[in-house]
C-alpha cells in the first residue's frame, strides 16, 4: 500500500472513529455553525462540561479541529474550536457491493466536468445478459464497471464541487447574521440551511421550549428578517 493511500485510510478511520459517537457528532453539527467553546457546547447539547470536554479531546487528537486561545477580559481565558476539515464521508453497500470513501471538497482545482455513460452503460449491460453468459463474457463486464467507476468518480466530483458551493453560501450567512444574539444567528442559519421550517421542529433541533422559540421568531418577524405562513416559518424574500 502507498503512503497517500495509508494516509487517506488512516484518515478514514479516524473520522469514522469520530462519527461512530452520536455525542461527537452532535458536537461537529454545533461547530459547523461557527466556532465554540467547551462550556457553551455542553450548555447546549445538555451534557456535562466534562465529557464535552472529554469529546472534544477526541475530535482534536483526530485532526478536525484547530484550538485558538481567546482572550476574556472579564474572565479566564478559554480555547475555541474551529472544524478544519471539508469532508463527505461516503459508504456504500448492497449484497453485492461495498464502497467506502472519504472526500475532501476543498480542492477546486481537481474537479472537473465527465461525460455521460449511464444509457450506454445499461444497454451494453442488457446486450451481454440477454445472452448466455460464459467465461468470454467476464471481460466485457469488467469493461463496464471500469467505465462505471469512472463516471462515479465525475459524479463524485460534481457533488464535492456543489459541497463547496453550499459551505460558501453557509459561510456567507453565518457572517451576515454574527452581529445578531445566538438564538436568532441559529434559527437564521437553520432556515438556511434546511429551508422552511415550524416553532416545534425548531425548537427540537435547539433543544428549547416552543415559547423560547416563539419570542424570538417574532422579533425576527418584526425585523421583516422572516415571514409565517400558517405553521411554516421561512426566511423574508
């Protein structure tokens, strides 16, 4: 096995190794919303400063995350986490198929346009089975996957060049609402993200209570930032 190829499997591992833990994903899924510190992470996924803490030991021994020291003049000084990483862990499976793949999206130089094989693909798949199959067949077949694998790999290509595009306009609107109080940046960035949205289903994702929720969409409303619609709560065009 090459280098780069032991480099990307140790790479692999050690995400799955992350993700594996639901508490740790949840604590990725807060600081793709911007950079955090360990006690307001607990605070708001209801977990002791400890095993936050304990968490975040892990995420940073596997590379996710850069730790910046932050001065507090009212206080102790305290580490911010900041995710590091542009990465579309992808697995797949049938009782026919494995694929495992982990995929970085931050290179644009890399991607490209490919064509499309797929009709093709399927017709000369169709032509070969319609027949019966013997040994001669075997090399056709391998013929197609190859040539399966490498419009997986445009596709591929495509998805982690549309992943860049959506992180762009993510990024984009955590910086346009960061003057705002953290509840309207997370329920802003939510409908942004997610689209439409109700009071429960917000509430739910932030763990707070309807009427929490409901006080701030309506200053939000007043703001003309959002709009309702019966239940449906989507940003002001």
């Amino acid at each position: 096995m090459s280098n780069k190829k032991r480099a990307q499997r140790k790479d692999f591992e050690a995400v799955v190794g992350v993700l594996g833990n639901p508490v740790r994903r949840n604590i990725i899924k807060k600081l793709s919303e911007g950079p955090d510190y360990t006690l307001r992470l607990s605070n708001e996924l209801n977990i002791n400063q400890q095993l936050a803490a304990k968490h975040l030991k892990v995420i940073q021994d596997a590379e996710l995350v850069d730790v910046v020291r932050q001065k507090n003049p009212l206080g102790a000084d305290k580490n911010v986490f900041h995710l590091n990483k542009f990465y579309s862990l992808q697995i797949d499976f049938s009782p026919s198929l494995y694929n495992e793949r982990l995929i970085s999206f931050n290179n644009p130089h890399q991607w490209i346009q490919e064509d499309n094989y797929m009709e093709r693909l399927e017709e000369q798949v169709k032509d070969i089975d319609d027949e019966e199959l013997d040994i001669d067949d075997v090399s056709p077949l391998r013929e197609v996957v190859e040539l399966i694998d490498e419009e997986l790999e445009g596709l591929e290509k495509r998805r982690a060049r549309l992943l860049y595009i959506r992180n762009l306009a993510l990024g984009a609107a955590q910086g346009a609402v960061e003057e705002l109080d953290r509840r309207k940046q997370q329920i802003i960035q939510r409908l942004v993200d997610l689209g439409p949205s109700t009071i429960e289903a917000i509430g739910k994702a932030m763990k707070l209570n309807d009427s929490d929720v409901r006080d701030v969409v309506t200053e939000l409303e007043k703001e003309g930032i959002l709009s309702r619609d019966g239940d449906s709560i989507s940003l002001s065009t």
